[in-house]
C-alpha cells in the first residue's frame, strides 16, 4: 500500500496501518513532510533538546523517524531535488529509531506548539 501518513495526518493509524501489519503488506508513506507544509509550519521552533535521544539533528530527522519507526511502514519516500535534504532524509535512517512511549512524547510536543 502506499499512502500519506505524517506528524499531522495521522487517520492511517487507526486503520490502514493496523490492517497493513496484521496482514504482512508493505506499506510506503508518501509526502511525509506534507509537501513542505511541516517545515513551513515547524521549522521556526527549535527541535526539543531531547530530539538527540532519538539522534534528530533536524527536523527532516524528527518527522521521517517518526514515520519509520512506525511498526507497520516499510519506507518513505520524501520528495526532493536538494542534496542537502536528500542528506539529511538519508541521515533518519541511521541511530536510534523512537519506541512507542517516544512516539506519543514527539506527538505531544508538535501539538504544543
């Protein structure tokens, strides 16, 4: 399957995802920084300090890490024609992934802001 799932659109989650893993489908996630949006509407807040425990050095880490992490998703797949964010997308894929309790405390803080 392929669909958008994000930090904000996050509908998947309550049944696509679930149905995705309980029957072994792949599943990649498109436009996960909703075309830009998720920059343009968070990159003006600094990343929580506890961003490294997850080892988010940027925002383009955050968003994919929390989209990969996620037990159902496969792959992402950003969009972009920047060397520096393909660097940076590539670089999410490294170091330690959120568990569950870090998931809902990434969710918790993009919704304070």
């Amino acid at each position: 399957m392929q669909f958008t799932y994000n930090m904000l659109d996050r509908e998947a989650e309550k049944t696509l995802l679930p149905l995705a893993k309980d029957s072994g489908i792949a599943v990649i996630i498109n436009r996960p920084f909703q075309r830009g949006g998720l920059f343009d509407q968070f990159e003006k807040h600094p990343l929580p300090v506890w961003a490294k425990e997850i080892d988010s050095a940027n925002w383009a880490q955050f968003f994919l890490k929390f989209i990969i992490s996620h037990p159902a998703v496969t792959s992402a797949i950003p969009a972009t024609s920047q060397i520096e964010h393909l660097r940076q997308n590539i670089a999410a894929g490294y170091g330690r992934l959120p568990d569950e309790p870090m998931r809902k405390k990434m969710i918790a803080y993009i919704k304070g802001l």
